[in-house]
C-alpha cells in the first residue's frame, strides 16, 4: 500500500540525516564508531541523488520477505548500478521481543564495516532465533560468519552506544508518520510505501524519482 503522508521532505533524507538526533546525545569519544556505523548502513553509489529510504524490523516477517523477494532485485538493478543509494533505518516493534537486540547486533557489525553482511545474516536466520530467551549465541556465529570481530561487537553492545542511534532511528521514523514495517521513502516521491510491496512498486517509484527535472 502506498499511503499519502507528510513526508515529501523526508524522501530525500539519508541515515546520517535521519539519525541527527541521536548525534546530540552521543560523546566524543563515541563518534567516530557512531558515524562509521552509520556511514556503513548506507549501500550505493555517493554520487547517486536518488535515495530509498528502508524503515525495518529484523524480527518483522514481511521485512524478511521483502529482503528476500524484492530487495536483492532492487539491489542488482538500482544500487550495483550506480542509479540509487539505499540507506537502512531501524524500527524495532515492541511486539517483537528480539527485534531491538537484533537491531544492536547489526548496528555494532555496522561499527566494524560488516552492516549489509549482518543484515543478509540476521533475515536468513529469522527462524532460529526470533524466539529464543537469549538470541546472542546466535547473533555471535552470524556476526562471525559476516567477518565481524565478536569481541569488539560484544564491547560495543556494553556500552550503549548503539540503543541512542536506534531509538533515534524510531523517534524519526514515527514522527513522519511510520507505523509499521517495513516502510519506505523515496526521493521526491510525496508518499510513503508500506509494506513487502512487489517488485513493480518500487520500479514505479524508483524510475518516477530518477526521471524528475533535474536529475542524471
């Protein structure tokens, strides 16, 4: 479903924008990490101006069928190819009980430059650990899997650093009018997108965005 909403201006942000208010809370010498992190969740290329914005859930399962039907799709066709950036944005739902932990996992993976590796992992995974007590065994073999340091993920998890970006993820997110996930934003486009809508959709959108006055 696509839903008008009040989020023309929020199309053409990217995580780093999106994420500005969790910036103000975070010290110096958490910085660095912190903008790594955010600068690793973003894929494409950096002269692209097109921007599709993903709001998700890594517990969500229409998030895990839209990671598996439609993003590699968009991916191959959009991102490889130079014509669009993909930034991802954190919306755990409190309905589901490992989706936040989940979101910290790939977060500090993010920190080491292991985000999109991570991301791959964890909606592959879904099933062994969404409803387990304690998930961490589990996101310890896939950050391994993905070439992230263990050690240093289980650091960065102590220190919190990754709950201030999350929950600044989610404060933006609800305060342009997300509910549910996934959702998305595109550049220019004046509504947002909900749900693992088909791969048409976003081909629509996508081509509408990249063909407006003004851009290459």
């Amino acid at each position: 479903m696509i839903r008008t909403s009040t989020i023309a201006a929020a199309a053409v942000m990217c995580a780093g924008v999106w994420a500005r208010g969790a910036a103000q809370q975070i010290t110096a010498a958490d910085s660095a990490m912190w903008k790594r992190a955010d600068h690793a969740r973003i894929e494409g290329s950096p002269t692209a101006t097109v921007w599709l914005v993903e709001m998700s859930d890594f517990q969500c399962p229409f998030c895990r069928r839209w990671h598996e039907e439609t993003y590699p799709i968009i991916k191959k066709e959009y991102v490889d190819t130079g014509k669009i950036r993909l930034a991802y944005i954190n919306f755990p739902l409190s309905m589901h009980k490992n989706s936040k932990a989940a979101a910290r996992a790939a977060m500090c993976a993010a920190g080491q430059d292991k985000f999109w590796a991570m991301h791959d992992a964890l909606f592959q995974s879904q099933a062994r650990w969404e409803g387990l007590a304690n998930p961490m065994p589990v996101y310890d073999s896939l950050a391994t899997a993905s070439g992230a340091d263990v050690r240093a993920m289980h650091q960065c998890l102590a220190s919190g650093i990754m709950d201030k970006l999350i929950d600044g993820d989610s404060a933006r997110a609800a305060g342009v009018g997300v509910r549910s996930t996934p959702s998305f934003t595109v550049t220019g486009i004046p509504q947002l997108i909900e749900g693992a809508q088909p791969i048409a959709l976003f081909r629509q959108a996508l081509d509408a965005a990249l063909a407006a006055p003004g851009k290459p």
